[in-house]
C-alpha cells in the first residue's frame, strides 16, 4: 500500500499530498477572503505541507498564507522560495543569488510568516552568476544562525544537486514532473535514492493529462478524474514524491485531494507508465 506520509530530511513528517499557493489570487478583499477559505479548507482536509515563494506576488502570497493559518496547527509545514528579485535594469524579476539579497529574502520571509525559523527553505533557481558554493553557503550560515531548517533546491540537474550536497545537506528537491513530462526522472531517481523529497511542480501538466485518451481511459474505468489519475500515478510512482497541485477553487481542491484514496492496479500503471516512453 503507498504510504500517505514522508518524512523530509528524515525530521518533518507531512502528508504527501500537499498545496502549491502560487495560484491564490492577493489582490482583492474578495479575492483574499477566497484565497483564505481554500486555505484553511486544505488544512480541514488534512494537508499538512504549503508550498510558497517570495516570486508570487513578491511576498504577498506568503503574507496571504499568514493571515489565513497563523497561528500555525501543530504539524503544518509552509516551505517557501527565495533567489528570484527585481533585479533587471527595468526591475524585472530574474535569477539573484547574491548572499545578501539571500539573506535579505530569508529576514522577510521570516517576518512575513511570521516564524522565527522556516523549517524548510528552497533555492528557488541555482544563479549562474554567483558561484553555487556562495548560494548555498549563505542558505547554510542562516540554518546555523537558526532561522532555517532545512535547505532545498528546485530546478536542478543530477550534476548540480550532487554538486549542492557536497556543500550543504539538501532536504528537498523541487523539479516539474507529471504523468506525461518526464524530463527531470534521472532527478526523481537520484532523490529516492538518496531519500530527498522530491516535490514536482506542475504536477498535472495544467491539464494536458486529462487530453491523453488513456488517462481519460483509465480515469473512465476508476470512475475518477483525470487529475485524480495524475495525482494518483505521481504518488504511486516513488515514495518521496510529493506532489503540490495548486488552485484557488475549494471543489477542485477537494477534488486534487480525493487522488490520496485512488488506487490504481497494476495494470492501469503499466498502461499509465507507457505514457513516458
């Protein structure tokens, strides 16, 4: 039977299926009171990992986070991103991983969750201008100061993330993965092996699983959805996926969250697995 739970970085034990925040609509008294009863809808269901980054909104989907689940329950895990800053000539947002800006991130991350210490902190992107050993260095000097946990990575190589874990200890990995995109498996396969959560985003290809007629098939045959397939298939695919699926709608995220109970036969997974080849 797959389990439910996992352990990242053999400490934080969390629900597998967890919540990408990007998608949480900040700017409205509307729009906020919608974005805080999905919110706080997913921890009624039992999530109990929220993902976020100081990119969406440039801090306001954190702030969003805080207003609607502090005081944190007992158990709830909000992991959030830094690296990314307007940066550009014209204040676009691009890749910065310059220790001060880090830091600077991490201190209002801090104020804005309104935590003395994320449990789990994620490289949003690897900078290509500043040396990995300064990024990360920077990451690891703040966990020794004890305003981080745990450091993850997202959108990295195998060359990289072994590169990075002769650094610093890497907790997390967060690559894009689903059904039907596959690119980062050499990736899924180096985090089970080194027992690294491994948090895919867009982890239902924004719909184009539900396009592929075997899923539909398959979804047909379980009376299920396409998106409770996907989601099903990623948390049977290893033990230390854990997957994100995102929305600003309370019946879809109901839905997203049903896939926990879906069990796929052997048979619907090897028709499903062809899908990658």
């Amino acid at each position: 039977m797959t389990s439910t739970m996992f352990r990242i970085g053999g400490e934080l034990t969390v629900q597998r299926l967890g919540f990408g925040a990007m998608r949480l609509p900040t700017g409205s008294a509307a729009d906020r009171e919608a974005s805080t009863a999905v919110a706080r809808r997913a921890v009624e269901l039992g999530v109990t990992l929220f993902d976020t980054a100081y990119l969406y909104g440039g801090g306001a989907n954190e702030e969003l986070l805080a207003d609607a689940l502090h005081p944190y329950p007992d158990g709830l895990l909000v992991t959030t991103k830094v690296g990314v800053a307007r940066s550009g000539p014209s204040g676009e947002w691009q890749l910065d991983g310059r220790p001060d800006v880090l830091r600077t991130q991490v201190e209002q991350a801090l104020r804005r969750l309104r935590v003395e210490r994320i449990e789990l902190l994620q490289l949003h992107r690897i900078d290509p201008e500043t040396p990995l050993a300064d990024q990360l260095g920077t990451l690891r000097d703040l966990r020794s100061e004890g305003k981080l946990g745990r450091i993850g990575l997202s959108e990295v190589t195998v060359t990289e993330l072994d590169e990075a874990r002769k650094i610093v200890d890497i907790a997390s990995v967060q690559n894009r993965y689903n059904l039907v995109d596959r690119e980062h498996e050499p990736v899924l396969e180096a985090c089970e092996a080194a027992g690294i959560a491994f948090l895919p985003w867009r982890p239902v290809a924004a719909g184009a699983s539900g396009a592929r007629a075997e899923v539909a098939a398959v979804a047909a045959e379980l009376g299920a959805t396409a998106t409770q397939v996907a989601l099903a298939w990623l948390l049977g695919r290893s033990p230390v996926v854990l997957p994100i699926p995102g929305t600003a709608r309370i019946d879809h995220l109901e839905e997203n969250l049903a896939a926990a109970h879906l069990r796929l036969s052997p048979a619907h997974r090897d028709r499903l697995d062809r899908l990658g080849r």
